[in-house]
C-alpha cells in the first residue's frame, strides 16, 4: 500500500543507534530527502526486499543529497529482538547505513516513533522531503524503478528550493523540438 502526503514529519523517539557516531534527527538531516526503513529483523519481508532495498538506494543516490535512515520497530518477539541480536544482525547482513531502535511505549505495544508514522507494520519505507515534510509513506514492497523516480523528484524538488527557484516538472520549450543533451525530437512544422 502506498500513500502520498504532505504534512511536518514527527520527531524519531530513538533508544539507541547503531552505524552513526552522532544520534540521527529530521533536523540535522535537513536539505536531504531521507529514505525511512522500519523493520523488524525476524520479518522475512523486510529481510528479502525492506532492507536489501534501502542498500540499493544508500549506494544509488549521493548521501549529500539522500540519507538511508533504518529504523528497528519491534511490536512482537520482543524478547527476541534485542539491541545486541540487533548489532549481530546488522553485522552479518552487512547493514552499513544508521539504525536507530525505535522507543518501546513501555506497555509492550507499538514503538512510539511507529504509532507517531501511522505504520501497519513492517516493512514500511517512508519518504521525508528536504523541507521534512512527509512525502511518501509505503507499507510492503515498493518497486525499485517507482521508488527511485519518487525520491528524484524529491531530490530535484529540493534542488530548486535551495536555488530559491520554484520546482519544475514541464520540459522547456527548446527541449521539445530540435537536439538537447542526448535527446532530439523531431522538428515540427505547422
């Protein structure tokens, strides 16, 4: 399932976090658009395609432009899904981007930073704009070809709002006819 929205992403209710030497917020990571992967290391979904994909895209994207954020939900199992079996996981699937473990609400039901997101479950892969806005939020598997274009959009989006320059989607009118780059279009005469 897939939505789109727009609306100030909550702060990360983060217990500790693995792959960073400083503590991960929306605010220090403004300016980039980041990619949210929240998981669970037993579910075999997020396993199979949640966490290979958020690698893709850590080593597609450029991390000035793009952070890969994982973030361990943990709503079952709890005994089982501690910090140190996270640090082993993390090490044998050769995690190498930020993982916070998300906050336990202390009455052993949803995290607090995936009740804050409105998550159904794991994996779920949200997309936060530069502005840390809410942009995409996707429970299950995305795509990767869909999930790319979404987040250059993003990227572009947030290229224009630091040039000052309102974003742009429509192809310039010289592009539409005639060679551009490595694109031509046929001339066309009325």
């Amino acid at each position: 399932m897939s939505q789109v929205i727009q609306q100030r992403a909550p702060s990360w209710e983060v217990e500790r976090w693995f792959n960073t030497q400083q503590p991960l917020t929306l605010e220090s990571l403004r300016g980039k658009v980041i990619v949210l992967e929240a998981f669970q290391m037993l579910c075999p979904g997020c396993v199979a395609h949640g966490l290979p994909q958020a690698d893709r895209v850590s080593h597609a994207f450029s991390p000035s432009q793009v952070a890969v954020v994982g973030l361990h939900t943990v709503f079952e199992h709890h005994d089982a899904m501690t910090p140190t079996s996270l640090q082993a996981f993390l090490h044998e699937y050769r995690v190498g981007f930020p993982v916070g473990v998300d906050q336990p609400d202390g009455r052993g039901g949803l995290p607090r930073t995936m009740r804050a997101y409105h998550m159904q479950g794991t994996p779920t892969l949200i997309l936060i704009d530069g502005q840390g806005r809410l942009r995409h939020h996707h429970f299950g598997r995305i795509g990767d070809l869909e999930l790319g274009a979404q987040i250059a959009e993003l990227v572009l989006e947030e290229k224009a709002v630091s040039v000052g320059a309102a974003p742009s989607t429509s192809i310039p009118a010289a592009a539409t006819r005639g060679c551009v780059g490595d694109a031509c279009a046929p001339e066309v005469t009325p």
